[in-house]
C-alpha cells in the first residue's frame, strides 16, 4: 500500500505540472504582454541566476545530460524487458517514475525557457516601431551588402592572425560579450545584466549535426563547437548569450549578435559581426536581386574574407566526413528538420526560412533607425 501512494502522488504532481504548463502556453499564446511580462521580469532574472551558476561548472552540463539522455533511451528497453521477465515489479515502477519526471523536466524547460518565449513581441514593433513596414529597395539591400562586404575587407587586414594566417580569438572574449550586450542594453534593456562564460562543446557532434552553437533551454547554457572557425567564434557566441536574456527567435539573437559585435573594439570581433551580416545579406540578395548584381557583390569580397569565412576548416570537415558512422549529409538534414519542426511548434511559421528575417532587421536598422538618429 505505500508504494501504491507512492506512486499516486507522483502521477498527481506530473499531471499538475504538465496542467500549469499547458496553461502557461495558452495564456501567451492569448496574451502577448503576459509573454512579455514572464520574459522581463521572470524569466531574466531566474536566468540571470541559473546561468551565473552553471557557469561556474568547467563544463558544459546540458552536453553531459544529453550524454545520458542518450544513454537513458539505449538502456530504457533492456530495463522493461528484464523488469517483465523476472517480475521485478519495484524495477519497473521506479524506472516509470524516473523516466516520467525526466520528460517532466524536458517539457517544463522547454515552455519556461523556450517556447513561451517565442510567443513574446517581435522585436521590430518593440524596439524599431516597424520602421520598415513598408519594405526595403533592391537598391538598399544591394548598397548595405556592400558595405558590409567593404567593412569585412577593411577589417580582414586589421584583425591579428597565428603562423598560418587564422584569426586569433581575443583571449578576453567573454568579458568583451558582457561588455557589447551591456552598452547594446541602452537601446534594448533586456539584454542588461550579466553573463555566463560560454561553453565550448564537442566539434565532431556539432559539426555532423552543421551547428556553429547551441543553447540549452533545459540547462540555461550558452554553447558553441569547439572546432568552429575563429573569425565565427565571437558572433556566436553573441548569438547564444543573447537566448539567455529572452531573445529566443533565431533572427533577432542574429541581429543583436551582429550589433553586439560592432559594438566592440577589438576588430575581431568586429570582424566576425560583419561576416555574419555579410552571409544573411548574401543570401537575401542572391534570392531578390539579378544574377549579374549577385555576382557584381561577390566580386567584392577580399580573397583573405573568403578564406576567414568557413563553418569549420577544410581539413576537419574531411576528417568528420571519414569518421562519420552516419554519413555527416543526413545528419544535418535531420538537424535541420528538427530546428524547423522546433521553431513551427514555438509558433514561428516559417520555421527555418525565419532566420533570413534578420536581414529585415538589418535594414531596417541601417535605413530608418541610423537614418533617423543622424537627422536629429
């Protein structure tokens, strides 16, 4: 009879906790402002918190529970059988409450720390007041691609580089993060407070799964590959700590990663800011402009800037491909299906597609915001 209370009270706590957050979900899905209102004055402090203390572990702690999660699911059928067989009774109710209360975890994380979030205002109506409401000129998109591509160039020269011509990460890159979010909080608050130290995880699993970085809702981590090129590092890096504070659309952490980084300094990290740019713009502009202005764009790019512009290096990307027990192609095309499916269920639309929104607020930034600010 005990076990069977036992039982029963955890059961009841589960279907409570999953009540709450079902109805966490439908509120902000309802109400924008109540989604505001948990980012600003909930959610940022409580990650505030959590992060400053996971940041203190040497380690990435959300890589290790995912280590066992896997772990978790290889022995989870061995578990059953060999409870069934042998009648283990105390086995199979123990590991059933275990299992039950690890996705409870999953799924409380994932609302608090992810999905309500997704529900909360665009950043354009919140902070840029749909300046660019009525869209944008082929002539801007091209004439801000390249500009960044003339800064990218400038600032290709400037960066300092190791014997073999790679760019050297400022070895103070994490005070520098802390220090461009900070000043970036005078037009955006939230971004205000303080930052954990990011994580470098493993290269060979984020690179197969194509991921620069990650972060954690589940461990409120900010975490990049380790085997990623260096002029990529401090944008990503940016781009993660930016999840920390509620920016949770990947267009928005990319824009504020981008302006974090022109914020700094150091031309390196400055640097990395404008290839990031420079890649969204690209892109945009090979979809909206004449083949023959895509290349003219192209052309620009210094020879040194297409070389500092790579995910991984050439020769990392053939080791993974040769040690790849799944072929490294289908990998990321199941990383970049379940990103989709992720955004699609946190109610971004578009799923994937929703990334190259940033170069809306790109443009909008340079063309409304700057524009604005230099007349008065």
């Amino acid at each position: 009879m005990p076990e069977k209370k036992k039982l029963s009270k955890n059961i009841i706590a589960m279907l409570i906790i999953l009540g709450l957050m079902a109805a966490a979900n439908i509120t902000v899905v309802i109400s924008t402002s109540a989604a505001d209102f948990y980012m600003r004055h909930i959610f940022a402090p409580l990650s505030d918190i959590i992060s400053a203390a996971v940041g203190l572990l040497p380690f990435s702690l959300g890589e290790i529970l995912i280590a066992l999660g896997i772990i978790l699911l290889i022995a989870a059928p061995f578990i059953v059988i060999i409870g069934a067989v042998k009648k283990k009774r105390k086995l199979l109710s123990g590991f059933g409450i275990f299992f039950g209360w690890v996705l409870i975890y999953i799924i409380v994380t994932e609302t608090l720390n992810c999905f309500v979030l997704y529900r909360t205002t665009e950043f354009s109506p919140k902070y840029h007041h749909s300046a660019g409401a009525e869209g944008f000129t082929m002539s801007q998109l091209s004439g801000l691609c390249e500009e960044v591509i003339q800064n990218a160039n400038e600032l290709s020269a400037q960066v300092s580089r190791d014997e073999n011509g790679d760019m050297l990460v400022p070895d103070n890159l994490d005070d520098i993060a802390e220090g461009a979010m900070n000043l970036l909080a005078e037009e955006y608050p939230e971004l205000g407070g303080i930052y954990p130290k990011p994580k470098r995880i493993n290269g060979a699993v984020m690179t197969s799964f194509d991921l620069q970085g990650v972060y954690f809702p589940f461990t409120l981590e900010a975490n990049y590959n380790r085997a990623l090129s260096p002029a990529r590092v401090p944008c990503t890096v940016m781009h993660e700590l930016s999840h920390l504070k509620g920016f949770i659309r990947e267009d928005e952490a990319g824009f504020i990663a981008y302006r974090a980084c022109l914020e700094a300094d150091e031309p390196e990290v400055r640097y990395s800011g404008y290839l990031s740019g420079m890649n969204y713009l690209l892109s945009a502009c090979r979809k909206a402009l004449p083949s023959n202005e895509y290349d003219r764009l192209r052309s620009l790019i210094a020879p040194q800037v297409f070389k500092d512009n790579t995910f991984v290096s050439e020769e990392y990307m053939e080791y993974i491909r040769q040690k790849a027990v799944i072929p490294t192609e289908k990998t990321q095309a199941v990383s970049a299906k379940a990103i989709d499916v992720t955004l699609k269920i946190g109610g971004i639309s578009d799923g994937r597609q929703s990334y190259g929104r940033m170069v809306d607020l790109m443009l909008e930034y340079r063309y409304y915001i700057e524009d604005q600010r230099s007349i008065k």
